[in-house]
C-alpha cells in the first residue's frame, strides 16, 4: 500500500496554488505581495487547490516508510524553495538570504497544508476579508522598508478607508500602497467621530495589479475599503479635478445625480418621485434634487459618513447657486422679505443641514419644541435628524438668515408609509424668529410643494391650545376643517385641507 502511495506521489502533478508559486519564483509577473495574496484567497476558498488530499496521506505515512519520506522530502523542497524566493521577491532583494526567509516559507507552507487538513472537519471558518486582512499584515513586515521604484503606471484606481486618526494609520496606508507598487496620485483625509478619519486617494498603478490585491491589502490597515476604478482625468490634481466637474455641471445640471453618486463613490443611483422609495439610513443617502424628484444613492459595503453627506451638500449647493445666477432657481430655492425688510432664504434641505437643524432644536424653547413633536425632545439621534432634514419620502424646507444659520424647518411627508394622497404638514420656527411672518412664508412654500409632488389633502396635527399654529393655518391658503382623530386624543387637533 505504502509502494503504491509513493508511485502516485512522484507521477502527481503539484496542484495549481504550488504550481503558480513556482512560476511566480521563476518567472516574477506580478508583486509578489499580490501573488501571496491572491494564493491565500484561493487556499481559503479551496484547501485542495494548494495541496492534493494524496499529498496528505503521503505526508502522514512518511515517517513509517523511509523511501515514501524521500519522495515526500523532495516535494517539500520545490515548495519550500518557490516559497522562500518569493519572500525574498517581497523583500526587494531576491539574491539575498536572510533568516527569516526560512521562518516565513516554513509558515506559508505549513498554513496551507494546515487549512487543507482542516477544511473537511472544520466546524468554523474564517470570513476571506478577515483573513486576506490578516495575511496582509503579516507579509507587510517581511517588505523591504526601503525605497519603492516606481514602474509605469497604465491603471488608475480611487479608493475610500476608514482608519484611525492618528498620523501613523495614513502612513500604513501609504506602505501597503508602495509594497503593491501602487503610487498615489492625491490623497486627503477627513475627521470622523469616534478618533476615525475616512482617506480618500486616487491612485495609479502598473497593470498588473489588480483590485482583489488592494482591497484586501487595504483591510489589513483599516476597515469600509472601497476600491473602484478611475478615469484618466484622475491623474489631475484635486483642485483641477473639482474645477473640471464644476464646468461639466454647470453645463449640463442633469449630471448632477451621477455625479454626486461618483463622487461619494456609492454604488448605485437612481431618480425617484419625491413621495415614494427608501428614506435615508447608514447605507442609503436620500438627497432632495427638486420638489418632485430625489435621488437615492446607496452602498453596500460601507456607510455614508457626514463628511460624505456634506460633499454631496456642497454639489447641491453648486447647482442652485448655478440655477439662481441663470435665474431658473424654482425648485432649488426662494429669496423672500419680510414685512420688517429683513431678507430670509427658503430651500430644499440637504445632508449638510443636519448640523444646523440640531442648533434649531437647540434654540428653540422647550414649549416650541413640545407644540412641534407632542412630546419632550431632549436628545437627537443621528437617524431622527437625518430623517428629519430631508432624508425621507416627501420633502423638507428649512429657511436661513443670510443663506447661513436655520431658523425655520418645514416638512412635508405622506401620512402613511403606502399613502400617495394625504401628506402631513409641520413647521418649526426659532423663538427669536415667530411673530414675524416666517411661519407664514415657509407654509405657503410646504404648499406649493406638496401641490408639485401631486398630494390631494394636507393633514395637520395641532396641540388644541397652540392658537399660534391655528391661526397660522387659518390664515394660509387653504381652507381647514377639524376631522375627528380618535388616536391623537382630546389635547390634539387633526386639521385637513384639500389640495385639488
């Protein structure tokens, strides 16, 4: 039996994991940090591929059958030296040995042969990013800290990493990038709450390399990595960039979705009717484009954070202060007076607001609050204020002083989560602001909006005694009636106006 073993051993062929590492040794194609990478991924997905269940059982006879460890010694040495030249690839010098070369071929060879024992048995696995990550950090400390040549770039890459704040993390960042021969074209960094910051870079990289090898080179350093392909103009610097979608906006706005989609780098976008699809969540970004029509972007692998949110701000506020230089900014936005002359702004809210919507609630007295919500509101969860600065179906208004500080904030929202008929209408204004006409204007504008996105009746919940809300409503457009609202209690008054 172990004659017949031995026979089949030295007629296997090696499988193809062993077969690639020994092309890879002889004939480098690749960095040799992507090859070990790519043949970590493929040994977690499929043990078998790196070693043949017959190489096992030779391996476990050998120590009771002196030519049978023969034949399996010298199977081991072709592995043990295709490995050991390719650590020396990663180090930057193949032609110098050092001890560690041994340590690290002994380690990728007896990792592997070790998954493929366990693979049939196992119980528990591990999840590839989670692994790939770890193998990353592992060969990353055997790459020579030396200086990188760098080859001729043909690929252009954009990438987005959550890490820690502190400058070493984007110093990592920058090393596992050098070790993939990848060079980095422009990079920024942005703050995030939790001591975290979100890098952004454009990258360019010989064609060899390729995105499965800076994904998972990337997780072993941070985590939400999203590696997508880039253009030829990303070779440009940041502020030419910007200047160029500028330009390409302001001639054509209908490019805006798209546009904000790449530049958050979201996965996929689509047009919707204002009243209808997904409200905002951690992976779904609601933006208001126009009363009518919003835009939902959405990603799978990693959250929107606020410095997202805002960039896609600022491309909103790009295409209003376009729209009203043109004068065409219905929809976008209205300049208004109030009988005292001071002049106030009314516009569709945007992510970015969420800041300013928090300090609204902030000033506001606890009364004002409590006539807006029924109830004490003495904290806000992210989710609430997104939600409630615009990130839903329907429409949110907020109106500024000097297009700066929110001092109003007006929703508009279909009553219940099917209803394409009745929308809910309510205000909120700063205590310092009421008595002045702000309520009024923003109401009629709530109006308009809710007329443009085709609702048929308006539906307003009102404290009894808040005669200040009643005679608001009274004295707008629409005519409104008391309907009975048997959930809502004696202390709330439903209030319904007809739109058609």
């Amino acid at each position: 039996m172990v004659d017949l073993l031995r026979e089949v051993l030295e007629e296997l062929p090696f499988p193809p994991i062993a077969q690639d590492m020994a092309v890879q040794a002889g004939h480098p194609a690749e960095p040799a940090l992507q090859a070990l990478m790519r043949a970590a991924r493929e040994v977690l997905g499929d043990p078998g591929a790196a070693w043949d269940s017959r190489e096992i059982q030779a391996i476990a006879a050998a120590p009771y059958d002196e030519e049978l460890r023969t034949a399996v010694g010298l199977r081991l040495e072709r592995r043990w030296t295709a490995a050991e030249t390719v650590v020396r690839q990663l180090r930057g010098n193949a032609d110098i040995v050092v001890e560690d070369d041994d340590a690290a071929a002994l380690h990728l060879i007896s990792v592997g042969l070790g998954l493929a024992l366990l693979a049939p048995v196992a119980p528990r696995w591990s999840e590839p990013q989670a692994w790939t990550g770890l193998t990353a950090r592992l060969l990353e400390t055997l790459h020579s800290d030396g200086p990188t040549v760098q080859e001729p770039s043909d690929t252009r890459w954009r990438i987005r990493i959550t890490t820690t704040a502190e400058a070493a993390a984007t110093v990592r960042v920058l090393h596992v990038l050098s070790v993939l021969r990848v060079r980095v074209v422009s990079l920024f960094t942005a703050r995030l709450p939790g001591d975290r910051q979100l890098v952004d870079a454009f990258l360019s990289s010989p064609a060899d390399v390729d995105r499965d090898t800076i994904v998972h080179g990337l997780a072993s350093v941070g985590s939400d990595v999203i590696v997508t392909r880039g253009r030829e103009e990303d070779a440009a610097d940041i502020a030419t960039r910007v200047l160029a979608l500028s330009v390409a906006l302001v001639e054509d706005p209908a490019r805006a979705p798209e546009a904000a989609a790449e530049l958050v780098l979201a996965d996929s976008w689509e047009i919707i009717d204002a009243a209808s699809g997904e409200d905002s969540t951690a992976r779904v970004l609601r933006l208001q484009w126009s009363p009518e029509r919003h835009v939902l972007l959405r990603r799978v692998v990693a959250p929107f954070t606020q410095t997202e949110r805002n960039r896609a701000s600022a491309l909103l506020d790009l295409i209003g202060a376009v729209s009203e230089v043109r004068g065409d900014s219905d929809g976008y936005g209205w300049r208004e007076d109030l009988a005292n002359g001071q002049s106030i702004s009314v516009r569709l809210s945007r992510p970015a607001d969420t800041v300013g919507v928090e300090s609204l609630h902030d000033h506001c007295s606890e009364a004002s609050r409590y006539q807006r919500y029924f109830t004490p509101m003495n904290s806000w969860r992210e989710d609430n204020l997104r939600h409630i600065s615009g990130g839903h179906r329907g429409a949110t208004l907020v109106v500024t002083e000097d297009r700066e500080r929110i001092i109003a904030l007006g929703n508009v929202f279909p009553v219940g989560p099917e209803d394409t008929q009745s929308a809910e209408i309510a205000v909120l204004v700063d205590d310092a602001w009421q008595g002045l006409g702000v309520g009024a204007l923003l109401t009629e504008h709530l109006i308009d909006v809710a007329r443009r996105m085709e609702f048929d009746r308006l539906v307003a919940y009102v404290l009894a005694d808040n005669r200040g809300m009643r005679s608001l409503l009274a004295s707008s457009s629409l005519t409104w009636r008391a309907t009975p609202d048997h959930d809502m209690g004696t202390t709330v008054v439903c209030l319904v106006a007809d739109l058609v």
